[in-house]
C-alpha cells in the first residue's frame, strides 16, 4: 500500500508538466506567442529560421586557417605587446556564425562570433577570451560590408572595465584582413587598442588556397 501511494505521490507531481494551450491570465501574449503571430501575419519571416542568412555570404572569405599577429597598443602605463598564434575560422550552429578559434603561442585563446540577425538586418560580433576580456553584450552594425570592410560598435569588458569601442573588420586582399578595436575615450579623443591580423596559411605546396568569394579588397596599410 505505501509503495502504491508513493507512486500516486509522485503520479500527482508529474501532471502540472502536462498542459494545454491555455489563454494568457492577463490577456498579454509570451514572447513565443508574439513571434508566432507575427508569423501567422507575415509567412514569408518564418523562412528566415530555415537556413543562414544570405548576407552571411559576404564574410564567407574569412573561413579558413590562419596565422595570427595579436598587437596590444603601448599606453602611458604599459608597453606595446604583440603575440603571435593561429586561428580556425568556420562556419558553426547550423551555419548562422563565423566562428573564429584563435590559440596563441603564450596559451592565450580566443574565441569570437560573426552573425547576421535577418529580422533586425543587424551584423553582430561577440568575442570572449582566456584571458577575461569579452563582450557583455555584443558589437553590432546596422550597415554592411563596405568595399572590404565593416565597422561595428558598442561596450567591450576588459577585466570588468567598460569601453566605448568601435571594431573595424578589413579585409585588404585574398591572404590578408585584420581586426582592429579602438576606444572612444572622449567624443574628441579616440585611440587604438588591439589589432589583430590575419595572414592566410599556406598549403603543403606553398599556396595560399583559394578564397571564397568576398568583397572588394581595399589597399594595406603602411607598417608601424
């Protein structure tokens, strides 16, 4: 009789999980009830969730392997730094995001997202690191690729310290393109943090492999 309770007990604990649709109690429709309205109104959004945005084509030439040259600017406090590693770019979560993996040579690592948000027509950039700099929330950009590049802009963390940055992302030709994050200190004084670049490795043979289609490149900078 105890076990025959026990499993009533446990019977009666299950049936709140098993519901039916039911109308908000308050008349104001959840998030997934909101989306599926607008879905129920505009058919043709729900075909966005069936496969990546097609903008995401125009960042398709960073995926590959490359050698990294990570430069931290000199300050009044600190020296420049520069750290050398590779990166793995690819296509991940179903293909919605580039994905750069970057290893460097000191045991750093980072980690960074590329995305297009097609409902927003927003490009996003959130990047993570070893090291605890990262992006609380993400980068974004409201425009698209330019002539090779694409400037993206929001709040990066640097151990906990908020920056106003802007990200510029410039590709200069098929072997070639770099990150580069730059802090708005003042609405007069804007200053360069980290570069980051990137030179396509080289195959066994000594070629570059060929790089997916891509935008315009635009010509280098000089070396510091």
């Amino acid at each position: 009789m105890r076990h025959r309770r026990s499993l009533l007990s446990a019977a009666a604990l299950l049936v709140p999980l098993v519901s039916t649709a039911q109308p908000p109690p308050d008349g104001r429709p959840n998030v997934i009830e909101r989306v599926e309205a607008k879905f129920d109104k505009n058919p043709g959004l729900r075909k966005l969730i069936e496969g990546p945005p097609s903008p995401l084509d125009l960042a398709k030439w960073m995926l590959g392997a490359w050698e990294v040259s990570e430069k931290t600017y000199a300050t009044s406090r600190t020296p420049e730094k520069v750290r050398k590693g590779t990166a793995d770019v690819k296509l991940e979560l179903g293909g919605r995001w580039i994905v750069s993996r970057m290893k460097l040579a000191d045991g750093g690592e980072n980690v960074s997202y590329l995305g297009f948000d097609p409902w927003k027509k927003v490009w996003y950039w959130q990047y993570f690191s070893a090291g605890g700099r990262g992006t609380n929330s993400p980068l974004v950009s409201q425009a698209s690729w330019d002539e090779g590049r694409l400037n993206l802009s929001g709040t990066l963390f640097v151990f906990g310290e908020p920056a106003d940055v802007a990200l510029r992302v410039v590709r200069w030709d098929e072997t070639l393109w770099a990150e580069i994050l730059e802090e708005r200190v003042s609405e007069q004084d804007v200053r360069p943090l980290f570069e980051i670049r990137y030179s396509r490795k080289k195959a066994a043979d000594g070629k570059a492999p060929a790089p997916a289609s891509a935008p315009k490149p635009v010509p280098p900078p000089k070396s510091n």
